[in-house]
C-alpha cells in the first residue's frame, strides 16, 4: 500500500512539472477570433436596434451576442487600464457597438486575430486618451 502511494505521488509530481513546462497557449486557444465576431456582428447597423428615450435599449436577437460581446470587452477595458481607450461622457452603447463593427468591416486583415485585441484596437483607434 505505501509503495502505491509512493508511485502515484511520483506520478502526480512529474505530471506538475511536465504541466509546468509545457508551452503557452497560442492564438489557437483563444475563445473568439476575429472571424468568429465578424460572423456573429455580420450585417449590423442602426437598424439593429432601438434606444428608448429612457436610454434603455432593444437589440435584434440575431445581434445580442455581438453586443455583449463588444460591450463586454468594453467594460473590461474601461475597468483596467484607463489609458487605453477614454469613451467620452454620455457615448451610448450602440456608438459603442457601431464603431467595432464598422472597424471589423474596413480592417478584414485583422480578422485572424483575437476579437478581443480586435475590439480594443478598434475602440483605441476611435475614443484615444489625450
């Protein structure tokens, strides 16, 4: 019984170290790609949504995805560093959303990258700090 809990320690061990050594991920592991956002995002654009007055707004279900997504990276972004991109007071999220996807459709070349270095190069390119 010892000599089983010796060897599966030892196991266990070099599995650590080999787990430890091993290379970092690559682009391939990344979630979403460019190309990925490009599909789900595909066709949007102000007839995609309505803002209320009340500030709230409806999305196309086709689109919600997209949204969240860009406004998810958004938020993090903001929430991090605050010298990356500076969204002006009173930006609504759909100008937000516009400026992404419009981005996605000039910049096809980009599409292998991650979206979410896609999203911030598009909201830096668009909302820079001063």
């Amino acid at each position: 019984m010892m000599r089983s809990n010796t060897m599966l320690m030892l196991l266990l061990a070099v599995a650590s170290m080999v787990h430890a050594q091993a290379k970092p991920q690559t682009l391939a592991h990344v979630f979403r790609l460019g190309n990925n956002l490009q599909r789900e995002c595909s066709g949007f654009n102000s007839s995609s949504f309505t803002t209320h007055e009340d500030g709230t707004i409806d999305i196309t279900a086709m689109y919600s995805g997209c949204f969240e997504y860009i406004l998810g990276v958004s938020d993090d972004i903001q929430m991090g560093s605050k010298d990356v991109v500076c969204l002006p007071t009173g930006v609504i999220a759909s100008s937000v959303v516009l400026v992404v996807t419009k981005y996605i459709d000039a910049h096809p070349e980009e599409l292998h990258k991650s979206a979410v270095a896609i999203v911030r190069k598009a909201l830096s390119s668009a909302f820079p700090c001063r």
